[in-house]
C-alpha cells in the first residue's frame, strides 16, 4: 500500500520506488540539494512524480473511490469512520482520510516544480523539453484533482516554501487558467503514444486533459475542439469490447493515460473493491441502483456482479487484483472525449456512439439527463460521477433525495483541512468553505 502525505509547509519530499519497466533508479530524495544533474536524473525525477500519483489518498484508493461513496455511484461497505462520514456527505475539517486527499496531490506538484526549477542543470533545452512538459502535466493533473473537491484551492508553481507556506486561496478561475496554460505548454512538447505509451504524458493526453479542464471551466468551445482533435487521432480507438479495458493481461487503444502498476508496484484499488474471500477488504460495493439503470444486454453490467462471498451485493470487477494491486486506473481514456464532444455540441450521435458500443440505450435525443446518465454508466467508478453532479448543479437534487438526513447544499464542496488552516498563516476561519 503506498501512503506519502505532505503539506504545503513540508521541506522535504520522499519518492515511492520506481518502475522496473523504466530501467531508471528513482531520486530518492528532492530537498535544497540540486539533484537533477544530467537526463537520467531528470528523468528518474519525472517517474517519481508519476509514482506519487500511485498514492492510496490518488489514484491507488481515494482519487477514484472517494468521490464514488459522496456520491449516488457507490456505497461504503467498509469500517473506516472517516470514510463512513464521507458516505452520508458528514465530512468535517479534521477528517484526516479527506486531509490526505488535499495533501498528497501537493506532494506532485511540489516534486513536478522541483523538476522546473531544476531541469536546466540536465542539459540542452531541446533535450529536456519532454520532461519539463511531463512535470507541467503532472502539475495540471494535481491542481485540477484538488479545485474540483475544493474550489478554490492555494496555486503552488514553486517549490520555494518561504512562498508556498503562506500562500492564500487562488480563485477557481485562476486556478483553471495555470491548467490550461501549463496543459497547452505540455502538448507542444510531449512525446506521442508511440514513444511515451500509456503510462507517461504524451501530446494526447495533455490535449486530452485540456479537454476536461475547458469542460469544467465552463469553455465548451475549446473542450469540444479538444474532445475533437484527440478523437480524430489516429493512436486511439474505441475498444469493441468494454472489458478489455480494464483486462491488465491486454492493451486497449482507448486508453490515453493510465497509472503504472505491477506486482513490484502495485496500488490499493482491487484489495479495496474486492471482498474478504478473493483477498480484498471491500469498503466500496457498487450502488445497487446502478446496476439496475443499465439495460439487458449492456456488456458494462458484467463489471458489475454479485458476489456470494460478501453476502451477494455488488462488486465491481473494474479492479479486480486484491493481492498484487496490479490494476492500472484508467485517468484519460477517449470515451471521456466522445462524451465531452458530446457536451459541447448537443451531439446525440457521440452518446449514442459510447452507449452502443456496449450494448446499451440508444438515446432519442441529447439533453442534460441523458448526457449525465451515459457518463454515470460509462465511467462509473473511474472517479467522475461525483464531479459531474457538482458541475451542472444536479448534486443538490439527487443526493438530497438519496441521503435527506445528512446532505446539505454546501456539501458540494470539501472543507479545507483544520490543519491547513491551523498552519498557514494567510488562510483565516473566513477562508473554510461554507457550510464548515
């Protein structure tokens, strides 16, 4: 299980060991000491940012469930107080599983700064102009995971802690425009799928990214060029069969950037899907609900399955490798850019394109509730459903209805941590989110 926590007042920052695949030794350690000397050091930095992303409170665990239990997607079955308030929307400030997602994003983006400032001493500026766009992705990736649970959020662009200790909450417009800015910068100059696969940023997954963050900004325009331009790249496919997908045996053309994980580094996502008897913990069950909004003869539906071990609820078998943690969380994959294209233009033709790969509904026309229901189906317990009702004002209405004891409007957001609040100097109590 991997666990690295940090503030924005943390010194020092400590890397996960690093992919055997990538035939690189990881840094070990970034502090005042410049280590970034020549291109193998640089680049063993950026595989240590991608490797703190693999952190149970990211994408190992919490980037991907968290938002599934406060939302209608899943519901908790485990014993975790602090996840168990998260599952009836009763998160306080000093909830320190939420304190966990807050910080370790900044943890990316302090060693993706780190690289920044750093990468000049590794060589010629052509030779590390792809892993500088590398850090920029990572650091748009982080800043967007945090603004999105949060609003605004403090925007970190150095490492220098004289700076980052006492850094006030930027607008969540600001905080889009560093995004779309660093993800523009990226995309000039990262490598195609061809040279950086899957597991690292290429040029698609920054236009990709960008996509995304035009959509939540609010910019349909460009989130539907974007959605456009990475569909029409010839590198990536919709897979005929929506298992494969998620198959770690297999490859899929659909996939556009995804986390790195093997037996040597593996993630917490099956152990914590999957129930007692195939070696799992299970504290996230698919929501009953869901299952049954897919229609008969939808393939997605298999990844949904009753499990008699853990009493016949449901188990999602998206992530299924509870003892090795082998399972490699889907971040960007093109049905998203179907689904974005989708959204910006009022194409019912790009919904019905997803859903009748699988099998499922064919949609009479597009509207809002249609689009909302074929992401609900189409990236379930990939980590969007809670986002999506939050951006289009539908959380209220639906998780009012589904918890009336313990919702309330200003749920929608995440309270800023105590300690946070506590150690930062320029964050007063009239900084918390409403609500807190």
């Amino acid at each position: 299980m991997k666990k690295i926590y940090i503030t924005l007042l943390s010194i020092g920052l400590i890397f996960s060991s690093c992919e055997d695949y990538l035939e690189q030794e990881p840094v070990d350690l970034i502090g005042d000491g410049t280590v970034i000397e020549d291109l193998a050091s640089l680049d063993a930095a950026v595989l240590g940012m991608y490797s703190s992303m693999q952190a149970g409170n990211q994408y190992g665990e919490l980037q991907i469930f968290m938002g599934g239990i406060l939302s209608d997607e899943m519901v908790f079955t485990g014993t975790f107080p602090t996840k168990a308030d998260m599952s009836v929307n009763n998160v306080t400030a000093e909830n320190v599983t939420m304190r966990g997602v807050w910080s370790s994003p900044y943890t990316t983006i302090f060693i993706a700064n780190t690289i920044l400032e750093r990468a000049a001493n590794a060589g010629e500026a052509s030779d590390i102009a792809p892993f500088v766009a590398e850090a920029k992705f990572g650091r748009a990736l982080a800043h967007m995971n945090l603004v999105k649970f949060w609003g605004a959020i403090p925007l970190a662009t150095t490492s220098d802690v004289s700076v980052t200790s006492t850094l006030p909450r930027a607008p969540v417009a600001d905080v889009y425009a560093q995004i779309i800015q660093d993800l523009t910068e990226a995309a000039a100059d990262l490598p195609t799928k061809a040279d950086n696969g899957t597991t690292r940023a290429t040029q698609a997954a920054a236009q990709a990214l960008l996509a995304r963050a035009y959509l939540y900004s609010g910019d349909l325009t460009n989130a539907g060029t974007m959605a456009n331009t990475v569909i029409s790249n010839a590198d990536y496919s919709l897979d005929t069969d929506y298992a494969n997908i998620f198959d770690q045996t297999s490859t899929s053309d659909e996939i556009i950037f995804e986390l790195f994980a093997s037996v040597q580094d593996g993630n917490n996502l099956g152990f914590f899907a999957q129930p007692v008897g195939l070696g799992g913990r299970y504290d996230y069950s698919p929501s009953p609900t869901l299952l049954a909004e897919m229609g008969t003869g939808d393939v997605r539906a298999d990844l949904i399955v009753p499990n008699t071990d853990a009493g016949g609820v449901l188990v999602t078998n998206k992530y299924t490798d509870a003892a090795n943690g082998t399972d490699r969380p889907p971040v960007i994959r093109l049905a998203e850019m179907y689904l974005i294209r989708a959204e910006a233009s009022n194409s019912v033709a790009d919904l019905n394109a997803i859903a009748n790969r699988s099998g499922g509904t064919t949609y009479v026309s597009y509207n809002q509730a249609n689009m909302l229901q074929e992401r609900k189906l189409e990236l379930a317990f990939e980590g969007h459903r809670w986002h999506d009702i939050v951006r289009t004002g539908q959380a209220d209405a639906i998780l009012s209805a589904l918890k009336p004891a313990s919702w309330n409007p200003t749920d929608v957001l995440l309270p800023i941590p105590q300690r946070e609040l506590d150690q930062n100097p320029t964050l007063t109590a009239a900084d918390q989110n409403p609500g807190y």
